[in-house]
C-alpha cells in the first residue's frame, strides 16, 4: 500500500491511524499531513509528521490539524501546549546541551513549537473571549 502510494501520480492520498502511521512508514512522498485527533502524547503526533520529512522528501511538508471548536480537541491541544512547555523547561536544558549545541537535535522539538504555536494562534484569534485556561 505505501509502495502504490510513494509510486502514484499528484493527489494520492493515504488514510491511516496516527499511531499506524507515525511507526515504520517512510512516506516521504507526501507533501501533507492531516492530524484527525490530538494525541495525549506529542511524541506520537511528532513521530507520524517524521515520516513525511524523511531523507528524501523533495517538498516542503505542510502539516494541518482537523480539531472540533469548542470541544475535547481544544483541550487536548492545550495540555499538549502544556506538556511541550515542560518537556523544554526540564529536558532541553543540560550542562552537556550547552557544551556542545551541535550534538542535541531539537528538530523534532522545533517542529512541535511550531504546529503548537500556529494552532494556538488560530484559535486566540477565532475564539479570543471563549478559551479558557
């Protein structure tokens, strides 16, 4: 199936679970990936988004979320916000991280940052007075 869809002309599209595919599939033939549902875990969102940007990908890989307005998505969006916030306060920062900055990749860190931060954005700008934290 993902051999079809790597060899298939423009507009293929594959349909999987985000812990289905964020787990050894190389799909770096797809430009776009649609996040369905906020996991609880954003390693499992990050890892699904990695196997677009693999070695090999040729386009700039655009990623988009289908979140539900004022519902459960919202939430979960925030404690994923939350939870990237606490991961950087505790993990990212380490004496042997500053020694040699080269040596820690944060691009799957900086990739998180960024769907969070655009989301976030979005959703300030649609519902300023109906968020809550």
């Amino acid at each position: 199936m993902v051999d079809s869809f790597s060899a298939a002309p423009g507009g293929a599209a594959l349909v999987a679970q985000v812990t289905a595919g964020g787990v050894g599939l190389n799909i770096q033939s797809a430009s776009v990936v649609i996040l369905c549902e906020p996991q609880l875990n954003p390693a499992i969102e990050w890892q699904a988004i990695a196997r677009a940007r693999r070695m090999g990908q040729l386009e700039t890989v655009q990623v988009h979320r289908l979140l539900t307005e004022d519902g459960v998505d919202q939430r979960l969006t925030e404690m994923l916000a939350a939870k990237a916030e606490l991961f950087e306060q505790f993990a990212r920062d380490s004496d042997v991280a500053e020694a040699a900055p080269e040596a820690v990749d944060v691009s799957e860190a900086e990739l998180a940052r960024e769907v969070i931060a655009v989301e976030q954005e979005r959703l300030y700008e649609e519902f300023p007075a109906g968020l809550t934290s």
